[in-house]
C-alpha cells in the first residue's frame, strides 16, 4: 500500500478561508490586521514570494503595505524604515523578505523588529520564548509543517522524529516545535555520521536540506511519515526544469505512511501560517480576542 499524499494546498487554502473568515468576523471597531512587506532589491525569486504573501493577504481581508526600496539601500536606510513601521500603529506585522543585499546585516535589520510585530518569528526573543516554551511568534514553515503533521498522526508524543537541516528558519524551530509536541527530536546535519542509519531510526522525517532528493527510499522506515520541506529547481531531459524537494519522492512513497508532495505540500502552508501570525499579533498587541482554534 503506498503512502497518503499530504495535501498541504488544500489544508493552507482551508486555513486561509478560516482566517477570512475570523478577519470578517471581528468587531467592527477592529480594523484588519495589517502587514507590512519590506523588499530590497530585485531578487527574482523574492518578487514572486512576495507578490503571493500581498495577494493571500488582500485574499484574508488583511491589510497589505508593501515597501519596496532599492538593491542599492544601505543599511541605516533599511532600520529606518523598521523604526518607523515598528512606531506605526497601523501596522501589526513587519516582514523583511531574505535574502538582503550583501551591504546590510540582516540579523541586525531582524532583530531590530519589535518582537511584537516579528511575524517571520526570526527575533531573537521570539527564538527564546519559543525554546522556553512561552507564548511567541513561530516561524511559519516548521509551523506549517507541524500543522500538516498533527493533521496526519493526531498526537505526537513519544515518536522518534528525526529533522535533516539545522538552520535557524527552519531546522532548529522545527526541533523545539516537536519536542514541545514530545517526540524524541534529532537534528542531523551536513557533519552528521552515517545519515541514513539515523533517518531509518524515524517515525518523523523532516528534511530541510536544500539538496534534490538527497533522502534515499531505504532511509526511511516502512510505515515513517516524511515532510519534504526542500523546494529544489532541477534540470530535466527534455531541457525543461522541475521543481523536487529534498527526499525522493517515487523511492519512499510506496513505504511511507504519509508523504508531502513538492510542489502542493509545505510550500503553501507558509504563506497562510504568515497570516495566522499577523492576525495573533494584532490580537496580542491591540487586545482583542480570537476564537479558540486561535488561541
Ligand atoms: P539552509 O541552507 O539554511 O540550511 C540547510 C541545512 O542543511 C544546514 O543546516 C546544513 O547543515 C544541512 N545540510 C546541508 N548539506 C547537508 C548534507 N549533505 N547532509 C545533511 N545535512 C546537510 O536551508 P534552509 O533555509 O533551512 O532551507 C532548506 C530547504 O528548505 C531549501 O530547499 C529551501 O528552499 C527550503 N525552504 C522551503 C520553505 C517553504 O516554504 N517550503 C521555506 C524555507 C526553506
């Protein structure tokens, strides 16, 4: 029997009409919660993310404000912009889309955020109370990808999950994300020993690696579900290119219990887990509360 595919499209689009639909529902004295987008440069990728995290947001009846400056804005330009969104009581999110110009430290411009407002959860405070277990603003990846994993398996307590990646956007909150959840968490790395001994010990396979189809069939146990959150451009015969993540789909999906596909599996989640932190954010900072699928 094969795996069940993860329909992360269909979960983040039912995520985001619940979101539209909390947004509609707010109090009239409420305005929509607003998120400001901070673009630097001319990154083609970016520009595409970006345009979809402006459309979602309009999409939730959210407030969008888009900043975009030059390749060429020097990093006190940049915090400027910051402070004055951070001052701006019409702005409940502030997002900076990475990568940032090489002239500009962006672990400076993140942590100049108020963490209040840190909907990315890059902030070093929101790291810390993330790991403290305090209420906090969570990286919308790995909490997307824990979404589709609780929607999956119910409760997690007590399962091996082993995570490939250890970066700060994803790997590592993923670790304190599962561990909250009470798994017994690994992190492997690039100068981890004997990788594929380690995933096969898993019930839980997160690969976040950046490298296509790194994460081989016999790497994960029969019955293990795998959440591919690598988005990888590969050259194909036909002199077209594909997008594939980091695990090889066709070798685990006929062993796995369940599976995300790339495209349509965690890549959508991230945007509506935006959202979701836009509208906790506003919730948090102007008092108002929020239904209990929320809280
Ligand atoms: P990163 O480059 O910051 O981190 C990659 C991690 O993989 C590092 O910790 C490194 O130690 C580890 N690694 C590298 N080579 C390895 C090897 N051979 N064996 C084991 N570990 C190895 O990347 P990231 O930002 O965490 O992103 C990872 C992937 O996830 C990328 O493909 C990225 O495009 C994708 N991504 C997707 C989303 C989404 O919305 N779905 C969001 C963020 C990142």
């Amino acid at each position: 029997m094969g795996a069940k595919i993860i329909d992360g499209k269909a979960f983040a689009a039912k995520l985001t009409a619940r979101l539209a639909e909390v947004v509609q529902g707010l109090d009239t004295s409420i305005t929509p919660p607003a998120l400001a987008v901070v673009l630097v440069g001319e990154d083609a990728a970016s520009e595409v993310y970006v345009r979809n995290k402006i459309r979602t947001t309009e999409a939730c009846g959210m407030k969008s404000i888009e900043h975009r400056l030059p390749a060429t804005t020097n990093q006190e330009e940049l915090l400027d912009l910051i402070t004055r969104l951070n001052n701006d009581d019409g702005v409940d999110g502030i997002l900076v889309q990475l990568p940032l110009p090489p002239q500009i430290d962006a672990d400076a411009v993140i942590n100049a955020i108020n963490p209040e407002k840190d909907v990315d959860g890059f902030h070093v405070v929101n790291v810390g109370r993330l790991g403290a277990g305090l209420p906090s603003l969570v990286p919308c990846t790995p909490f997307g990808s824990l979404m589709l994993l609780k929607d999956t398996l119910g409760d997690l307590s007590g399962l091996n999950a082993v995570i490939i990646g250890r970066s700060n956007i994803v790997g590592k909150p993923m670790a304190q994300l599962l561990l909250a959840e009470n798994c017994t968490t690994t992190i492997a790395h690039s100068r981890s020993k004997d990788l594929p001994a380690i995933a096969r010990s898993a019930d839980i396979v997160v690969a976040a690696v950046g490298r296509p189809q790194m994460v081989k069939g016999d790497w994960v146990k029969p019955g293990a579900v795998v959440i591919d959150v690598g988005i990888n451009r590969i050259n194909t015969n036909n002199g077209k290119t594909r997008l594939v993540g980091d695990v090889d789909f066709d070798a685990i999906a006929p062993h796995a219990a369940a599976i995300t596909p790339v495209p349509g599996g965690v890549g959508p989640m991230t945007i509506a887990c935006l959202l979701r932190n836009t509208l906790l954010a506003a919730s948090r900072r102007r008092h108002f509360d929020l239904p209990a699928d929320f809280a």
